[in-house]
C-alpha cells in the first residue's frame, strides 16, 4: 500500500505541476503538499508527538526540522523551479525526479551501510536507470529524451536535488530509529509545512493565486502528501531499498497512461513505441523487485564483502559450475564496461535546410549513449552479484530473483539495441533538428550487433543460466572468513 | 565527514560521467558539395561527396543544388523563341530551319517536335505563348491514383508527388507510414524560393477535411482562391508575407502544396505556379 502510495503520488504530482506550471506560482506549487502531509501527521499521530519533538534537544530538532524541510519542501521546490512546461521535456524531467533519485537514494544507502548487499543494490540502481531511459527514449519518435544536451544546467539541479532529497531520507530514518517515527515524521512534516507556508507567505503572486485555488492544486497537493507518507511509512517499514524501488516504477505508472487514453479513445497515430517499451518496463520491474527484496535492510552485520565472496567463488573448494559462472561473468562484466565505449546504433540524418540546401550526416552511437549500451553492464553486475550472494548466505531465493533479473535484462536489451539516448546533439544544426519528424528532415536509428557488447550479453546469459542450475548451494561464509581470518 | 564527502565525490563522478557522454565529440559523416542542376533534367556538374568530420564541423557542410539552364539549352531556348517568333510572322521557312535545329539536340524540348512535324504537314503551327518556364525534357504525365506502387498507405500517397514537375527538380522523397513529402528545387531564376508537396492519409474524409481546415484554410488567409482543378476543389491562399499554399483532399488523403517566395518578391505571385503544379497533379 505505500508503496502504491509512492508511485501513484509521485506521477501524480509530476502530471499536475506540469498542467500547473506558468499558471502558479513554485512556492505554492511546493507549499501545499507539506502543509496537507503535517495534516495527516496530526490526524494519525495527535499533537503529542509535535510537543513532544518541540522539548526535545536543540540540536536534535533542527537535524530533524531540516531533514523533513529538506526532503519535503526544498527538493521538490529546487525541481519545480527549474521545470517550464516542455523545457526540460517530461520525458527528462521524469528521468531526473524519479528513477534518477532512486539510484541516489541507493548511492547514498550504499554510503551509510544500510544493506547487506551494496554491490546487488549499486546493480539494481544501473539497471533501473538503464531501463528507465530506454522507456522515456522511446516515447515517441523523434524522441525527446536527451538528457543533458538542452537543460544541463537545470538537470544537474534536479539531480541534486535528488541528492539532498536521498541524505535527508537517511537522516529522518536513522532519527526515527532512535526517536520514534511518530515524534521524528511530525517534526519532519511540521517544519516542510512551515517554511512551505512561509515560502507562500512572502511571495505576492502565490498569495494571491490562493484565491484562485482550485481542484487541480488540491489534487497535486494531495498527490504530494500521499507520496510524502508513503515514503516515510515504506522506509520506516521495510528500509529505504523499497521506497527507492517504488519510485523506479513511476515511469512505468506515467507510460500507463497511453494505455488508458488508447482505451477511452483514439487520438491519431500511437507514439509509443510499444515493442522496445513495454522489453524497458520489464527491466524496471524486475530492478525494482531485486531493489526492494533482493538486497535486505540492515548493516551488513559482519558478514562477507563482496571481494571476499567474489574471491571464495574462484576457489578450489567451490564446484566447477560455480567457478565457471564466476569466471564468465567477471569476463562479461570487464567487456560490458569496455562495450559502452564501442559502437552501439548507427544514426543518421537527412533534411532540408531553409535555404533549400540538403543536409545529410550518419554517424555512431557510443554504447554510453544507448540503453544496450548500460543494460549490459547492469545485467553482468546484476549475475556477478547474484553468484557472489551465495558466499553470503544470501538465501536461495534471493539468489535466483537475481539471476532472473539478469536474465531478464539481457532479452530486453536485444529489443532495445536501437534505442539511443541521445536523439538531441549540440552540434547537429539547430533547424535540422527542430524539424525532426516533419518533411523537412528525418532522423533514423539502427542498432549495431557490436560483438563486444554482445560477448558480454551472450556470456551473461549462459552463466546466469549455469548459476541458476546449481542446486546444491555451498555454504561458503564458513569457508570465507576462515580465509579471511587466515 | 569522510564520508559524506565520498558520497559527494561519487554523486559528482556520476553526473561528471553522464555529461561528458552527452558532450563527447565523435566524427560524423557528412555530405558535402554542390550539384549544379539544368532545370531541363539533366545534371551539368557534381561534386557532392562524403566526409569524415569533427562534429563541431558538422553544421558548416551541407550539399547546395543549383538549378541553372545550362549553355545547351539557352541555345535552344534561344532558337525556340525565334523560331516562335518566325511562326507568328508567318516565316515557315525560317521556323522550320531553327525546329530542325532544336529537334536534332533534344526531341523533347517544348513543342519543338509537334510544331515541326505540323510544318512538315504543310500546316501553319499555333505559336508557343507559354509562361517562359522551361520545361523538362517530357512533358510530365500525372500518374492515376491508383497506380500505387506498394500495399503500405505510403506507397499511394506517393502519386500525388511525381518525379517531374515542370519548372522544378525534384528530391528524394522523405517517407514515412501515413505521410509522404517531397520538396522541389525552382529553377535558380525563379521567383519561388522552396516549395514542397506532403500528402498525408487520415482515418477518415471528415479527418482529412479537418487538416485542410486548419493548416491550410485558417494559416492562409490572405489572397484567397478556391478554383476547381481536376474536378477537385483546391483552397489556395497566402500568408501576406513570403508563403502561398494550396490544399485539398481526396477521399481520406489530405495534399497540401507550400510554396515560399524569395526576398522582395510577394506571395501572390506564386498562386499562378500553384495551379499549374497542381494541373500536373493526379
């Protein structure tokens, strides 16, 4: 349930700040979600906790104040500012205010030792980016997906308001550790509404744009709070991996939407490009399950590292099945990172200046910029992590959830391998690609089988299949921290 | 401390990695060069070619055509129009020497050929009056809509943009499912700047009549006709500025024909090249 709160609350708070951006002002667009959030806190919870975190220690309630202001208000305030309605496009803004965070968030769990298999965690995160951008990549033809050509500037500032957003959401759950939820989250919420009020308060426009409030403010404002409580319930309950696995999905609830609209009636020609997309949101969903249940809550509470795991799996008491996938898929993995700097998509461009001049460019793809490109690197790391869990006693389960996800990533990327994520150059001239799409110019994109890359796809996929046969697990962190002892 | 300033380090290293993929330059293919085009049909020079460049380069390169009438055919031109003269004065003589000549270089060029043959009849040929428009080397035949080369909707679209128009050279056209477009090079004298042809299918007439409404009827205001061609109605107007655009529809099909007039030159005029492109049309 939070976590359909979180996804539901989260696209619908992108989809009504786009419809409301240009017409209301930030402040209020940031400022009625906490306030609505706060009400929730005192209905569930009671004024006592409020009190209660109000005497607690000075330095205690400003850590908190600040995590909940930060998180809540701040952040989402940072990203509206830098949204106009098709500057930077949905399709990027999507890309930096969800699945971007999440793999944040990871980064940062990551950081602060909060799971017990970071290297799972980090691969999870690349492969959801990964899915996410050749989902948004092909929304349409030509695509607007290009993340960091046109809106740099405004990108990187979404991005870091992720990062706050992430470090505050560590700071709250380690507070609430300690404190309690119910005194941590209506401090946290008490503050955001504050300066959220505040933030109205002293900007004329938004004060007066109160009056003209309406259904759609109160709907986003509703969507922000329910986005908000389910954040801090999910991350309370099950650790801030699902909350972050939640937010993957959000893409994936937006594209949904074409579905209904299909369903209710037909608006001309379908841009979704349904074949690569729907082979994207099965690498989202299964990033997000391994995000969410393959990589436990917790410290890792002195059990092996990774490179401890990874060195048990080369060792002469482990079977030869194991040392086999162990070896194919440290190999795939060096030739997945070596593959995002070979060709990936062959791309090429006509049109027709406006001088009546003819223009005409084919060039390559790099796999850095392709989603095969990283979907390989996520799927590599995605097994390699998968095998190495068993020196640490991952649970069989869990095990093969990731083995699955890794295999899963490998079919989808065959049917992304023409998706490039960047259709928009800085060097392409400007009235070429301003008439992509239109008689005046076309841009076209075709995958390359780039035998590196594949090597990497292929090896991945038979070892992960070798790891997934294995039935009689050894129990290896015996085995390990003798070594390591030794 | 630490820490958190490795965390920093790391997000930075990430957002240093996703900025560097979007700004890497690469090399890139481009065509380069110009081709030099007689506006009877026939090339005159090319020296259009592919390179490897850098691609901040890439927008200094494009392949410019240039529609001339090469030193053949002004010759020619000149003799026609001689020869045109002689007929009206009632010079057969005269006429038939300066036809004989044309005919000997290029049996297609105007009505050269049939006013000859009408000579050689013992009939007096009616003097060639047209608008001073050269025309191609044969007379372009519209294609019947149902001559439609594949099964795709593209595939029939593509009558309505036929490989020769008088006065113009055509280009590659740009094909996609539902729409087709083609843009045609004026000869280099020529008042028309660029001038293209897009024909698009819809899912019904009623959508179809809806596009002719709104990006033809309501965007070309200005100058307006509604001539009747080929049995069609056809909504030509201007935009008061520097396009003159004609539209009609047929059946589910929608046709629109754009036409951009060069500097100092109004609209208005290009309404007459309109109706004769689209007299060519099916």
């Amino acid at each position: 349930m939070s976590a359909l709160l979180i996804v539901v609350g989260a696209a619908g708070t992108f989809l009504l700040t786009t419809v409301m951006l240009g017409q209301v002002p930030d402040a209020l667009l940031a400022g009625v979600g906490p306030a609505l959030a706060l009400g929730v806190a005192v209905a569930r919870y009671g004024p006592g906790p409020l009190v209660a975190q109000a005497v607690a220690s000075r330095g205690t309630l400003v850590r908190v104040g600040l995590a909940g202001a930060v998180a809540f208000w701040a952040a989402p305030l940072l990203v509206v500012s830098q949204r106009a309605t098709d500057a930077p496009p949905g399709s990027e803004t999507l890309f930096f205010t969800t699945v971007s965070w999440s793999a944040l968030l990871v980064v940062t769990v990551v950081f602060h030792r909060r799971t017990y298999a970071p290297v799972i965690a980090l691969a999870a995160a690349v492969t959801g980016v990964a899915g996410a951008a050749g989902l948004l990549a092909n929304w349409e033809r030509p695509s607007s997906f290009s993340p960091f050509v046109r809106y740099p500037t405004e990108e990187l500032i979404m991005l870091l308001a992720g990062a706050l957003f992430a470090v505050a959401t560590i700071e709250l759950l380690a507070a609430a550790e300690r404190l309690g939820s119910a005194r941590v989250f209506s401090a946290a919420l008490a503050w955001a509404a504050v300066l959220g009020a505040g933030g109205i308060a002293v900007d004329p426009p938004a004060l007066a744009s109160l009056e003209r409030l309406g259904t759609p403010l109160l709907l986003l404002g509703i969507a922000h709070a329910a986005f908000t409580w389910g954040w801090l319930l999910l991350i309370e309950r099950r650790g801030p991996h699902s909350a972050g696995a939640a937010i993957m999905l959000v893409p994936v609830a937006v594209t949904s939407l074409a579905v209904v609209e299909r369903a209710r009636s037909v608006y001309g020609a379908n841009p979704v490009h349904w074949s690569p997309a729907l082979a994207a949101i099965t690498v989202l969903l299964a990033a997000a399950v391994v995000l969410a249940f393959g990589c436990g809550n917790g410290p890792d509470g002195g059990r092996t590292s990774f490179w401890s795991g990874l060195r048990w799996a080369f060792g002469g008491r482990v079977p030869l099945l194991v040392r086999a996938a162990a070896a194919a898929l440290s190999l795939a993995t060096v030739l997945s990172v070596a593959g995002l700097f070979t060709p990936a998509v062959a791309a090429s461009v006509r049109g027709l200046a406006p001088d009546g001049a003819r223009f005409s460019s084919d060039w390559t793809v790099l796999g850095i910029e392709s989603a095969t490109g990283w979907l390989a690197v996520g799927a590599a790391l995605l097994a390699l992590s998968g095998v190495v869990m068993t020196a640490q006693d991952g649970g069989r389960s869990r095990v093969r959830l990731v083995l699955v996800a890794a295999l899963v990533t490998v079919v989808a990327a065959w049917f992304l391998r023409d998706t490039s994520l960047y259709t928009v150059t800085r060097w392409m001239p400007a009235e070429i690609q301003q008439a992509y799409g239109t008689e005046y110019a076309r841009i076209r994109m075709r995958g390359v089988i780039e035998p590196v890359r594949y090597a990497a796809l292929g090896l991945t996929a038979v070892a992960a299949l070798l790891a997934l046969s294995i039935r009689n697990r050894p129990s290896a962190t015996a085995d390990v921290k003798e070594e390591v002892a030794s | 401390m630490k820490r958190v300033l490795a965390l920093a380090a790391a997000m930075g290293l990430l957002a240093s990695v996703a900025l560097g993929a979007s700004a890497c330059s690469k090399k890139v293919e481009v065509q380069t060069g110009t081709k030099t085009v007689c506006s009877y049909g026939h090339t005159v020079s090319d020296d259009i070619r592919t390179i490897e460049v850098s691609s901040d380069e890439v927008a200094l390169h494009r392949v410019e055509t240039k529609t001339v009438v090469c030193d053949r055919h002004k010759k020619l031109e000149t003799l026609y129009g001689d020869a045109q003269k002689a007929i009206g004065a009632g010079d057969l003589k005269t006429a038939q020497a300066k036809l004989t000549e044309i005919v000997a270089a290029d049996t297609g060029f105007k009505m050269a050929k049939s006013q000859l043959d009408r000579i050689k009849a013992g009939q007096k040929p009616a003097p060639d009056s047209g608008t001073g428009t050269p025309s191609g080397g044969s007379t372009p035949k519209p294609q019947n809509p149902g001559d439609s080369e594949t099964s795709v909707p593209s595939g029939s679209l593509k009558v309505w943009m036929p490989d020769s128009l008088t006065g113009f050279t055509a280009s590659e056209p740009i094909v996609d499912v539902l729409t087709i477009s083609r843009t045609y090079r004026p000869a280099s004298d020529s008042k028309i700047l660029t001038f293209v042809i897009v024909a698009e299918q819809y899912r019904t007439p009623k959508d179809a009549a809806a596009a002719l409404d709104s990006r033809i009827k309501r965007q070309y205001t200005k100058d307006v006709d509604a001539p009747t061609i080929k049995g069609r109605t056809v909504h030509i107007g201007t935009d008061g500025k520097q396009f003159a655009a004609a539209g009609l529809t047929k059946g589910s099909v929608f046709v629109a024909l754009e036409m951009s007039a060069k500097d100092g030159a109004a609209p208005k005029a290009l309404k007459s090249t309109l109706v004769e492109v689209l007299n060519q049309l099916p």
